[in-house]
C-alpha cells in the first residue's frame, strides 16, 4: 500500500508539472511549500553588493468603526532563523524578477502573508555578520490582505503581529527601525478615501 500510494504521488507530481491546468492545485500546494534556495540567479551591483529586497507587511487593527490611525496600525515581525532577535521578511533579488516581485516572493516565504506591494521605503547598505558580505537592501510596505495557514518556513520562523512601538523595540536592525519610521510617515500623510477604506476592511 505505502510502495502504490508513492507511486500514485509520484506520478500526480509530475502530471502538474506537464498538465498544470489539469491539476492546478497541486501547482499551488507546491507553491506555498518550497522557498527558492541557492545563489546562482542573484543580483549583484557594479560594486558588487549583494542585492536584497524585502517588506514591512502592516495591517490596521478591527475597530467598531473603520480607522486607520497609527494607534491601530500593526506590523508583522518574524524571528530569524537561528532564533536571534526579530526582523522584517527579506532576501535575494533574483534575476528572473522585477524588485515588487521579489519583495512579495520573499514576504510570503518567510512571514506567510500576501497583499500588495505598495510604497518604497528607501534603501540601505549593510554587512553579513556570518559572510562579510556588503548588501544593498530595497525595502517596501506591504498592505496584507491574506494570512497563510502553510508558507515555506512555518517551522524555521515564528511570525507576530506587533503595534510600532513593539515593533521599534525588538528589530535588531537600526535600517529595519528606519524603514519602519518612514512606512508611520507614509501612513500619516492624507490618503485618498478609496484607500482609507481598503486599509479599514483589511
């Protein structure tokens, strides 16, 4: 029975990769489950920085009635791997994808969370502590409109929703804190109502 049912899987696996319409599905269960790994696609700069992309995943808390104060604004945090201190998602810039899609690819692998892409945030430049290696980081905020019950690192992170002020306290990075302080900016500048409301319903 166990030797049939890995056969049946098996030959499932590989249908949705030559029949994805077929078995769209399996297509996404894929999708949501692996994380890319390896370095080979990755962009570098003319200086030879390591290019990282990554996102301040934010929500506004549920009110009785639809706000989008600072006092209600939530980010999203996640633990790094090794369980040292909390961060915002990112990572690699890849070569076969825009700057928004690589901050969105990075945010639901690691933090489990979709939305859109919306504002940049700036770019920074820091230093591996493990490798020594210069990056240059581009972050953006991300408004969610989805959170996932299975993304790839579920079991490498945890992830917590936090007001700004938890948020500012625990990040280990003085960048991320300065990416953090320009998203509250953003937020605090008059908003067409179309969006105010998107932001109170999410």
């Amino acid at each position: 029975m166990g030797l049939f049912l890995s056969k049946t899987c098996t030959d499932l696996l590989l249908f949705s990769v030559f029949f994805p319409k077929r078995f769209p599905f399996v297509s996404v269960q894929l999708a949501n489950s692996v994380s890319r790994t390896g370095r080979h696609s990755q962009r570098y700069d003319s200086k030879g920085y390591r290019l990282v992309v990554g996102c301040i995943p934010y929500r506004y808390r549920e009110t009785n009635c639809q706000s989008s104060s600072i006092e209600d604004l939530e980010v999203l945090v996640i633990s790094s791997q090794k369980g040292q201190g909390m961060m915002f998602p990112k990572g690699g810039w890849e070569t076969d994808e825009t700057v928004e899609d690589a901050a969105m690819r990075e945010t639901q692998e690691e933090a489990g969370v979709v939305g859109k892409v919306e504002n940049s945030l700036g770019n920074w430049q820091y230093k591996s502590k493990r490798q020594s290696i210069m990056h240059e980081v581009y972050m953006f905020s991300l408004l969610v409109n989805e959170q996932l019950d299975r993304w790839p690192e579920k079991n490498l992170r945890e992830r917590r929703w936090m007001t700004v002020a938890e948020a500012r306290e625990v990040c280990q990075h003085g960048w991320m804190k300065e990416a953090l302080d320009v998203l509250v900016g953003q937020q605090l500048q008059p908003q067409p109502k179309e969006e105010t409301e998107e932001k109170s319903r999410t």
